[in-house]
C-alpha cells in the first residue's frame, strides 16, 4: 500500500498528466453533444480505465518472465550477457561519434 500511495500522490503532483490532459482530451470533446465538463470526465475515467487494463497486463506478464528467468539462471545469464554486449556498443559508438 506504502508503494500505491506514492504513486498516486506522484500522479496527482506530476505537471505532465495535467498538461496531456489540457492538451489531448479537449480535441475529442463536442459542444453539441452534451456538458464539457462531463465529456471531459467521462474521457478521463475512460484513460483511467484502460490504463488499469492495460498496467494489470503487463503486470502479469512482467510477473511470468520473472519467474522464467527465476526458474532458469541460463537465460538470466545470456539475457544478461547480451544487454551488457548492447550498452558497450552503444558507448563505442558514442565515443567514436563526432560531435556537432
């Protein structure tokens, strides 16, 4: 709960889910459907919920290759092997890129 807590208090402090929202939601609202207000509300709620959805999937996902990964060290390593292969490539090519 310690962990929801914060996460709903970064949400309601965090400026960039405002700005999205003052930014998004307002194209699909129609004055000639309706109250503004309660379009904007009710297309809030609806990001809200498929977000929910779609966070409770990955969650479960995340939570099954987490277990895979458990369950067999072998692929932990070479998954482990691979990723450090790919950020040292990454900073040679930093390093031999020019700069601007």
């Amino acid at each position: 709960w310690k962990a929801y807590r914060q996460g709903v208090l970064v949400d309601l402090l965090n400026p960039k889910a405002a700005i999205f929202f003052m930014a998004f939601l307002p194209q699909f609202v129609r004055p000639e459907h309706g109250a503004v207000p309660l379009q904007l509300l009710v297309l809030g709620v609806l990001v809200v919920v498929v977000a929910i959805i779609i966070e409770c999937i990955v969650v479960l996902l995340a939570a099954r290759a987490t277990q895979a990964l458990r369950a067999n060290p072998a692929i932990s390593q070479w998954l482990d092997r691979a990723l450090g292969s790919m950020l040292i490539a990454l900073g040679i090519r930093l390093g031999l890129s020019e700069r601007l």
